[in-house]
C-alpha cells in the first residue's frame, strides 16, 4: 500500500538550486516511489547559525516535494541520508552550511518518534521555509499533533523568504 510523505528539501552550497533539482530526480528514482508534485523554490536566511564562515552569500534555496511510496519512514529517511551523501553532505556541525538536507516532514497522518526520526518533524510547524513550499503543494496540510500548517505559518512572521522559480 503507498503512503503520502512530503520531503523537506534544502542547500547553501554548491549551486543550492542545482542541489535541489538533482535531489528531486534522485528521490523520484528511489524504489516503490514517485514524486507527485514539488513547490517552487523559496530562499531564506539561515536559522540558527547565521555566521558561516567562508560563505559569501549564506542564503538557503528551500522546497518541499509530496511523494507516494511504499518504504517504511525510518528506511526512507536512510535512502534520504544516502542521497545526501551521495550530493557531498558533511555534517561538520549543528545548522553547519551544507550542500543538501532532505528531512521527513511529514509520513500519512503518522506520529511517531524513535532514536534519529521523528514525523512530523519537531520543528516544522516554527519553519517559514518548510510550510509556505508545503502549502504551496498542499494548500489544506495538517501537522499531526499541531494543527493546521496555515495557522502555524501565520506565527513565522519575522522570517522573510523569497520565491525565486517556480516548481523545482
């Protein structure tokens, strides 16, 4: 039976929209999986760690793709982290620049939390550049456990995100 899933897509470095185009091919090539639609792609400032040294423009080009498939999350998040392997990631430290990040937002109407996984993921619903590409997919999206994703984008006022093509 496939499941819904929406993936959190994002990069810094490297040609961050190149990053993403080819990280979408690669998701849709995964087994059992097909990619059903994909936001436009959104930049926004870094959250968190602002000073990255050695990047002279530390923006992030952010988006969402909405997937059917039949692997189960924790091996879908491992096909995730092998792709961004794949794309060069090293995870030097926490919020560190980094060429992909791919995140299991959400996983059919599923909570859940185990060691390395947790859906929807905990900081979703706090993430302008998570939600506007997320409803710009599934303008009706829910966060199990949090509510309506539009109510939750209204509270992330003071991030600024600018859509800079349209879907990936």
């Amino acid at each position: 039976m496939a499941n819904l899933a929406f993936i959190g897509l994002g990069s810094n470095l490297q040609d961050p929209v190149s990053q993403l185009q080819r990280a979408v091919t690669a998701i849709n090539e995964l087994p059992d999986t097909r990619v059903l639609n994909n936001s436009s792609l959104y930049r926004s400032a870094p959250l968190g760690c602002v000073a990255q040294p050695g990047l002279e423009n530390p923006d992030f080009v952010n988006a969402v793709v909405k997937i059917e498939t039949t692997i189960l999350p924790q091996d879908l998040l491992q096909a995730l982290l092998d792709i961004e392997q794949q794309h060069g990631r090293e995870r030097t430290f926490r919020n560190a620049p980094r060429t992909l990040d791919l995140d299991v937002l959400l996983y059919d109407d599923m909570q859940m939390h185990e060691q390395g996984l947790t859906i929807p993921h905990p900081q979703m619903h706090m993430r302008a550049f998570v939600l506007e590409p997320l409803l710009e997919i599934s303008p009706e999206a829910t966060i199990p456990g949090i509510g309506s994703a539009k109510l939750a984008l209204d509270n992330c006022t003071d991030q600024v995100l600018e859509r800079i093509t349209d879907a990936v």
